[in-house]
C-alpha cells in the first residue's frame, strides 16, 4: 500500500518554485550586486533600479504577455520548445543593461552579475532546444555562484536555497534529477564565465 503524497511537502515545493523563481532570483542577486563596493547608496540604488527594470521587469513583461496570448502555458514556460524566445530575448536585455551600466560606473559586481545573468539564459535556450533542463535550477546556482565570486565564500551560506529550489522542482514533477542536476552544472559554469569575460 502506498502512502499519500504529503500535503505540507507540496506546498512547499510549490512556494519555493515562486518565491525562488528565476526572475525573483535575478531581481536579488542584481540588488544584492549593485550595493557590493558601491561609492555611495544613491548610485547602487541607481544602479539596482535600472538593472531592474531593464533585467527583471521588462523580460517578465514579454513572458507575460506571451501567457496571455496563450504562448507559454504559464509564467515558467513549461514547454521546453517555446523557451528560446523569451530566453534569449531576456538574455539581450541583461546584456544591454550591464552595457548601459558600464558607461554609467557601475561596479565590477553588478557587471558580473549581469554577465552571468545572460550567459545561464543563452546557455539554458540552446540546451532547451534538446531537452527540457531547468532554468530554476540552473539561475540558483548562478547565483550563488556569483555572490561567492563578488563577495566570497560567506555566499555559500545561500546553497541551502539551491538545494531546496532543485528538490521542489523534482517533487512538483517539473523535472527529473538529471536535469536539475544538468541546471545546477550549467548555472554555475555560466557564472564562472561571466568572470572570466567580465572586465
């Protein structure tokens, strides 16, 4: 006899999809960065808010709109074959962001920050071309990885919430363990070369 799906565990998983998803990720980390050697907290809350709405806000916008003409399904995009769009769309906009900010002195943090940001979701949109890898996972990760490589290893206090956003997505039957695990990987190795790419 099998046991019934535990009730609290769901609901955990399903807050922990939302409150960890991957535009709420960005939205922190890019925050989080903009404050990291910052000359003053006018120019970081400058910053942060540009890099908001350029690299949060309008690429949700698009995602959105795309919900409600019926393209996607819902806001986390659960057909692998209509996520290079928006991908690489969201992707070009942190890329047009970090350039703006770069003129703007903005500081090596939040230019990584940005970097890693496009490079997670270029990687994620060609491997979504042949599978169905999980960009929740794959942006925790790079961003936890960034936050070590901005502020150093303290960051490593955030891996709980990677392991906890990549066990949600396995148990809310999103994804399967390879491909979390695939997420992880690429999240990672995306923000390790926005730092090599990054001046």
């Amino acid at each position: 006899m099998t046991r019934p799906p535990a009730r609290w565990a769901d609901g955990l998983a399903r807050a922990a999809t939302e409150a960890l998803a991957p535009a709420a990720v960005v939205a922190l980390l890019l925050v989080g960065t903009a404050f990291v050697g910052a000359p003053s907290p006018v120019a970081a809350a400058r910053w942060a808010g540009v890099a908001l709405v350029g690299a949060v806000l309008l690429p949700a916008g698009f995602v959105l709109v795309g919900v409600h003409a019926g393209r996607y399904g819902s806001h986390h995009i659960p057909d692998r074959r209509r996520r290079l769009v928006p991908f690489v769309v969201w992707a070009l906009l942190a890329l047009t962001v970090q350039r703006l900010l770069r003129a703007d002195g903005a500081t090596a943090a939040l230019l990584l920050a940005l970097g890693a940001v496009a490079a997670t979701l270029l990687a994620a949109a060609l491997a979504n071309l042949v599978w169905k890898l999980s960009l929740h996972a794959a942006m925790a990760a790079c961003a936890v990885a960034t936050a070590v490589l901005a502020v150093g290893p303290a960051a490593l206090a955030l891996a709980p919430l990677v392991a906890l956003v990549a066990w949600a997505r396995v148990r809310l039957g999103a994804h399967d363990p390879a491909q979390v695990a695939a997420g992880l990987a690429l999240g990672a190795a995306a923000a390790a070369l926005a730092a090599r790419l990054t001046v």
